[in-house]
C-alpha cells in the first residue's frame, strides 16, 4: 500500500521547529545540562563527553522519523464511525459502492517512545528513551469508503497539532500549532483497509 498524506509540517521535528537543525541545536542546550547527563550517565559517566557531543543528533533523526501524516492516518484507522462504515460497505447492494462518512470535530493522539541504544567496544552499555507525544484536534472531515477500504479524505475544518519531546523524563521542547492540510479530497489509491470481507 503506497499513502501519502502531506500534512504542512510534514513531521513532528517541523512541527517543534523552524528548521531541520532546530532540532538539534534544541536537545543539544538540554544534552549540556550537567544534571541531564549525570542522571543519564550514572551506570557509564565516561560517556558523558563523547554523548553530547552525538546524542543531539541521534535524537533528533528519531524525531524526524515521525511522520505526521502516517500518524493521522493511523488515528483515523482506529475510528468507529470509520470502521463502521467500512462493515457497512461489505453487505449485499453496496459492494462496489461509496459509503459517504463525515466525522464531527475530534481528536487523535500518538504517544511514541523512540530510543537509542549506546555501545562501547561493541557492548550496549546505555539505552536513552526519547518521549514524543502527539495531540491532532481537526475541524469536520468527510471520507469515503469502498468495500471495506477509505478511499478518500476530504478535510473541511481547521487542524492543529500539539507536540511534547522529552528524554528520559527531562522535556526538549514542547509546541502547538495550525497545521495546513490540503483542502481537496486526498485520494488514498487502493484505499487503506478497515474491514475485511465477511467469510
């Protein structure tokens, strides 16, 4: 299955910052506290140096890993009146046909915990959890399912997206904002399966 929904920022990095270096310089200022890094170094302290230096970085490409639009569509996966439809859309007469949806105003979010795994002479000596929390509100959607697959979105309200980044319980960086997704229905291609066939 090939979807793409582009949501403008098109992942949880952009969301938080202005720039895709923003990221790093922003868990670089928490990485140099020497609180943080006595509190993630306890079991390896040698690492510390060689750890500010890297870590930013690394925890940065986990945050451009998020990809917002792949966790909409994940959210809306998970929806009843989605599902429902897609049930709906098996039975005898309309098979092959659409099944209009329209969502009210609602809310989806993602809790992701991302990490990092530090190795001395090949030895894993430190596992840092990163913590990306995130919070879509969006405005009235109509979707489209056909034979037990959403086809087709079409966003006709307003979209916002909350993010909160964190490592090992100390907090980077936290952000809201609008995000802008395409007005016009997004075609989903051989659409995303919610409900199989009945046996």
């Amino acid at each position: 299955m090939n979807l793409t929904i582009n949501p403008n920022p098109g992942t949880a990095a952009l969301a938080l910052y202005d720039s895709a270096r923003g990221a790093v310089v922003a868990a670089a200022s928490v990485v140099r506290d020497p609180q943080v890094m006595s509190t993630i170094c306890r079991d390896a302290p040698v690492l510390a140096g060689q750890l500010v230096a890297q870590l930013p970085e690394a925890g940065a490409g986990l945050l451009h890993g998020i990809t917002l639009g792949t966790v909409l569509a994940a959210g809306w996966q998970k929806s009843r009146e989605l599902q429902a439809a897609a049930v709906r859309s098996h039975e005898n007469g309309r098979r092959g046909k659409i099944e209009p949806v329209s969502l009210a105003a609602h809310s989806i979010t993602s809790e992701h915990r991302p990490y990092v795994e530090v190795y001395a002479d090949e030895r894993k000596v430190l596992t840092i959890t990163f913590s990306v929390d995130l919070t879509f509100t969006i405005g009235l959607l109509s979707a489209a399912i056909r034979d037990g697959r959403l086809v087709t979105l079409r966003p006709g309200g307003d979209c916002e997206v909350a993010v909160s980044w964190g490592m090992e319980g100390f907090k980077i960086g936290e952000r809201k904002m609008p995000i802008r997704i395409p007005a016009v229905a997004v075609p989903l291609g051989a659409g995303i399966l919610l409900a199989r066939p009945p046996s």
